[in-house]
C-alpha cells in the first residue's frame, strides 16, 4: 500500500507537469486540508514551495493580504533581491552555474534532492525561445521599473507594491522564480471588487502572466519559466479570463481518493477501538470498507475518525456504524433501531394512511425492506453505496396521495412526520434559485446563511426530502439533483459537505395529468393504461424536454405510478374523514349517525363530475366541510343538546343537501322557537 505511486498525491503530478509545460497554475478545491507528500500529510503552504523546489525554481515568494511578500529563508531572501535588482537588465544573460541549480528546499521530507515525479515519465522536450519582448514592453517602461527597483522593498505588505514587485522578479530571466498568492479571489475576483485596488490588481496580474520571463532549468531539463501559483478555494470566484488564459492552468487539489484513504487508514486502523482484538485479515478488511464509506471525507476527516472510534466505543468491526457517528455526531441511527416487525407491516401501515394506491405502497416498502436488511449486490460492505436510503420519483394527477405517503413515511421510519422537509419547486425557477439550495458563494449575498437544503441535512441527516412539482425547477437544479443520487452528498457555499446517505429522497411530478383523459376518452382508464401514460410522459420529459436521460437512468425502478381516484377509493376516503368527525363529536358528549349511503352517493358525484381532476382534496374542503362540518356546528350551537344527545345527519330533498336532527328516541326536544331553522346544511353554491 506505501508503494511510489502513493507517494504524493495525485493532483501534484499533474501540477508538476504544467509547471513542466511552463505554465503558470490556479489550484482550487481542497486547499484546507492536508496534502500527500513523501508518504507524510503537510499543509498546502509547506507542500507547494517543496513541489516548486523540486520543479527547478530556485526562489521561491509567497503573498498574502496578511503576511504580505515574503520568503523560505535569508538565502531565499538574497537571491530574490539580486533577481529583482537584475530585473531591469537585458533579457538574455548568461545561464547560472550548474553548482547553482535549484534543488529541493532545505527542511523537506526525505533525502537532499527527493523527485515524487521521477517516475511520471521523461519531461517534455526542449521549447522553443521566446520572442523578443522589445515590441511588448517600452523602453520608458523599463526605465520606470528600474528607477522603482532601487528604492522597492523585496517583501511589501500592500498588494500593488507586491504584484509590482512580483512583476519585476518574474520578468527577469536569470534566476528561475516562483511566487504563491494565497486567496487570490480577495486580490482580483469577484470578492475584492469592493477594493479601490482591485481593478490596479488585475492590471497587473495580466501583466505578470504576458511578461513571466523563460529561465535556464536545471541539467537535461528543458527551459522553465517564472510562474506565478494563485490559490483559490473556488474556480468559480476567480474571473474567467484568468482561468481560461493560455498561460494559466486550473488543477483541482482533490480530496483523498479510495487508495490513499486506505493506506491512510491502514496507517491508524491499530489505534482504533477494539482494533486489538481484530485478526490482520480482519482489520486488512475493516480498512476497505471503511476506505469506500469514507469516499468524500478530507485527510483531516480520516485522522480524527480514530478520535471518534475510542470516544464513541465503536471499533472499525462496526464501520458503518463508526462511519455515520463520525458524520452525524451522538445520534441514534433510526436505520439500525428500525423494527424488523414495523417493516414487515409497512404496507399495512401506509395503507392506512394512503388509500387507493397499492402499487406505491408496495414500491415504497420494498424499499424499506432493503433499507433495513442490506442484501445488495455487492457481497460485503466493501463495496456499499452512499446513497439515499431510497430514491423516489411519484408521479400522477394531483390529490391522489403522493405528500401524504412521504408523510405517512416520515412518521412510520423516523417516527416524527416533521421528519419530512417539503421543498416546492415552483420557487426554484430561476437560474440563481439553486444557490439557494446550498448557499451562494463568497462574496454573495446570503453567504453566511448557508443552503437551505444544505442546512436541513446538517441539522436532520435522518429524514424525508421531498422536491414537490420538480418539473417546475430550473433545468440547473437538475445537477444537484443528480449528485444527490449518485454521490449522496452536495457541498455548501462554506465548504461543508452535507450527506444524504440516511435520508430518504423523493420527486413528485404533475407531468402527463393534463393530457390523460385525452389519451383514454372512453371512460374510467384502467390502471395499466395509467401507468404506461404517465411512465411515457416522465420518459418524454427527461429526455426531449430536459435533455437529461441520464437523470432517468439513475432513477430506475424508483419510478412510481399513482394511480387515478377512483369510487371506492372517494368512499374509504370519505368514509375516513367521517369517522374523524364521529370521534371528534364523541369526545364533546354527542353520538353522531349519518346517512352514509346518501354522502358516498353525493360526494363521489361530486367529485367524479370534474373527472377527479383536483384529486381527494375537494373531498374534505369544501365539500364535507360545507356538507357536515359546519351545519353539524351551527346546531349544535342554537340547540345546546345535552351531552348523550344521538344527532342525526340525513339527505334532504331541497337545498342544501344535508340535514340536522335529533335522532328519534334520543330523549331530546328542540326548544321552541329554534334560533336556526333544523335541517341547515350549509351549501352555499
């Protein structure tokens, strides 16, 4: 595991070989965290003068808004004010002493002269010399800098004097230089714009990238130039014509990818809880699968999931386990707690909650029966997804129960419905909607308030995310939402990563509900034409109209159908809320009996007229509302019934449709005369 190809990290070599190409550099992403070096973990600080040291450059500054300009040590020091007091000289001069050929900076790991990239292939052949830059730069100019020169300090705080004097020592061709700017994007991206410096910082930035001077490199190597390397957390923050100039090369600094995880962790698997009692074998098989469950994590990260392990009695025999406490904190895993017996009764359970959509419900908990027991395609945890628990797209006409059972599934894993978090996609319409998911980014309005999606999870990793209506989303959100089902995981603006591997993560979709009785104009359409309408129409609308197939791709068998509201579903319905009414009466003293043939009768007429377009919704607003609820309130309120009073709701021959009585033998009279006439029904159309 600690052979050569781990011997720095990966993104380095590649750096090495635009430094190679003569090209000045951005390294972006990961730049907090510790990077590979001669099998050691440095700072990035410490790491990139030792990877220039060992690229040819000789001196070697670094700039900081804090620190201003300033160097290794005193020879470094020296030889960057003979640079720069050569800078006005002629362009060509004659090549240093070989003896004087840059090596790797004093201080660093391992032996005097140690190359991570001596195995990364011969370097590019010699290049061509550059052409003059008598037609680039006027002599007054020159005159101007070496006037400068003399009276310059080598390490100035503010940043024009530094860029002036940074100018200055790239341009000159004796010594082979390089300077790191940290935080570039507070010198000349969007963030420093609010500077009265800024515009005088980009000026001249592209002046230093024009006139970076070509230097003798060391023995059989071939010409290297002066190069700056800007250090930017996010590409985006820097302007464009910078990153995509010629000149400038943008190399990602990446997180530890499977390998170096692995041997990073076989390094302190020892140290862990309980790893004493492990065979090697066993610990050997500990470290892959936690090298794939920490797929994301930073170097920092993976050192401190040791701390984890011995504070939280959870040893790497357990890593999923250990993995979840290390990204989670001191929670309870409702995933691990969920009762084999619960999700054995899922179906009955949401059945009860969800009427009329068999198909879904047994969708929904087959997943949960795979959620809970783990048997997958893989043969051990070595290979396990950090996927959401479950990947839903609901699709069908409107009111048909595709909220209620993200509820009803909220409540039945989470035990909290408030375990669900409804994001409505008709906000998310515009371009910039989706900085609202993970936050904007520096410099931004909104930074500091984080993403509200982002939040949410970092808050409550264990629940149900629901993006309603998505086909209303901007077409751009569409990337978040692919790596959310391929990654499990979106970083905010901060930089901290939230992970959906425990939450439950569902779409839903109006799309083809317009257009089905169109489809189907004879009559009630069965339910396997249901199906295949709307599946077409999510095929037809990831495909021609998003242009995201891949999207479908990932989303798989998690595609689920609902079906239409049809009568007897209205009546298990209707007959739901009644009986919600009947409790509700009960606890206030009244027995209430209704004349429930003549309400299923009303009610499904009702709400088939429209075709069941507004789906179960009217049922209980407005027209059990209006039928029931509110006369059934009014005379209780004129007539004060005793409490054991039996009321009677019965179909009546004018309007409004229902009535209220007294139910025959209760034992109670209406007193005389009533405030409201007996019988009010409250229908209002």
């Amino acid at each position: 595991m600690t052979d050569d190809s781990l011997r720095a990290a990966r993104w380095l070599v590649r750096a090495n070989h635009e430094l190679q190409r003569r090209r000045h550099l951005v390294v972006h992403g990961n730049i907090d965290d510790l990077v590979r070096w001669n099998h050691n973990y440095l700072p990035l600080v410490e790491v990139l003068p030792r990877l220039l040291g060992i690229s040819g450059y000789r001196v070697i500054g670094r700039y900081s808004i804090v620190d201003g300009l300033t160097y290794g040590d005193d020879r470094t020091r020296a030889d960057a004010e003979r640079a720069i007091a050569a800078g006005g000289a002629a362009e060509s001069g004659p090549a240093p002493d070989r003896h004087d050929a840059p090596a790797a900076p004093a201080g660093g790991p391992g032996q005097q002269g140690w190359n991570p990239f001596a195995s990364a292939g011969p370097a590019a052949g010699p290049q061509p010399a550059a052409d003059s830059r008598s037609g680039r730069v006027q002599q007054a100019d020159r005159d101007l800098r070496q006037a400068m020169n003399n009276t310059r300090p080598v390490n100035p705080r503010s940043t024009p004097d530094a860029l002036s004097v940074i100018r200055t020592l790239l341009s000159q061709a004796h010594t082979p230089s390089a300077v790191i700017i940290d935080s570039a994007d507070l010198i000349v991206g969007a963030s420093g714009q609010l500077d009265e410096n800024h515009r005088v910082n980009v000026a001249h930035l592209r002046r230093i990238i024009e006139e970076a001077a070509e230097v003798p490199g060391k023995l059989a190597e071939p010409t290297l130039r002066n190069v700056m390397v800007l250090i930017a957390r996010d590409l985006n923050d820097l302007p464009s014509w910078l990153t995509e100039h010629p000149a400038v090369s943008a190399v990602l600094a990446d997180r530890p990818g499977p390998l170096e995880r692995a041997d990073l962790l076989l390094r302190q698997i020892g140290r862990f809880h309980s790893a004493d009692l492990l065979t090697p074998e066993a610990q050997r098989r500990a470290v892959d699968t936690l090298a794939n469950l920490t797929d994301g994590m930073t170097v920092r990260d993976l050192q401190s999931l040791e701390v984890t392990s011995q504070l939280s009695g959870i040893g790497p025999s357990a890593p999923r386990r250990l993995v979840a406490r290390h990204r989670f904190g001191v929670r309870d895993d409702p995933w691990e707690q969920l009762d084999l017996d619960k999700v054995r009764q899922a179906e009955q359970v949401l059945n009860s909650r969800v009427m009329g959509q068999p198909a879904a419900i047994q969708a929904v908990a087959d997943a949960l029966v795979n959620a809970r027991v783990g048997v997958d395609f893989v043969a051990g945890d070595a290979e396990s997804s950090s996927r959401p628990k479950g990947v839903f797209f609901f699709v069908g006409p409107t009111g048909v129960g595709k909220t209620e059972l993200a509820k009803a599934l909220a409540e039945l894993v989470f035990e909290d419905e408030s375990a669900l978090r409804r994001f409505d996609m008709s906000e998310f319409s515009q371009e910039h909607a989706s900085e609202r998911l993970t936050g904007a980014p520096p410099g931004f309005v909104g930074h500091e308030q984080g993403g509200v999606l982002t939040n949410w999870v970092h808050e409550r990793p264990f629940s149900v995310i629901l993006f309603d209506e998505i086909e209303k989303a901007h077409p751009k959100i569409f990337d978040k939402f692919l790596q959310i089902i391929d990654d499990g995981r979106l970083t905010d603006g901060h930089g901290r990563t939230a992970y959906f591997s425990h939450s439950i993560v569902i779409f839903t979709s109006n799309q083809g509900a317009a257009t089905l009785h169109r489809a189907h104009p004879g009559g009630v359409p069965p339910y396997p034409f249901v199906q295949e309408h709307f599946s077409g129409a999510v095929t037809e609308f990831f495909t021609d109209q998003l242009g995201r197939p891949e999207l479908l791709g990932r989303l798989g068998s998690g595609v689920v159908v609902f079906d239409i509201l049809r009568e007897h579903v209205i009546r298990s319905i209707t007959d739901k809320f009644l009986r919600q009414i009947i409790a509700s009466a009960a606890a206030r003293g009244y027995e209430l009996i209704f004349d429930q043939a003549a309400i299923d009768r009303a009610i499904v007429e009702r709400v088939m007229h429209t075709g069941a377009s507004l789906g179960a919704r009217p049922i209980r607003d407005p027209l059990l509302e209006q039928w029931i609820r509110v006369p059934l309130n009014r005379w209780i309120l004129a007539n004060n019934p005793p409490p054991g009073t039996r009321i009677f709701i019965h179909r009546t021959a004018s309007s409004p449709p229902f009535g209220v009585q007294v139910y025959p033998g209760s034992g109670f009279t209406l007193p005389a005369p009533s405030p409201a006439p007996v019988g009010y029904g409250g229908d209002r159309e």
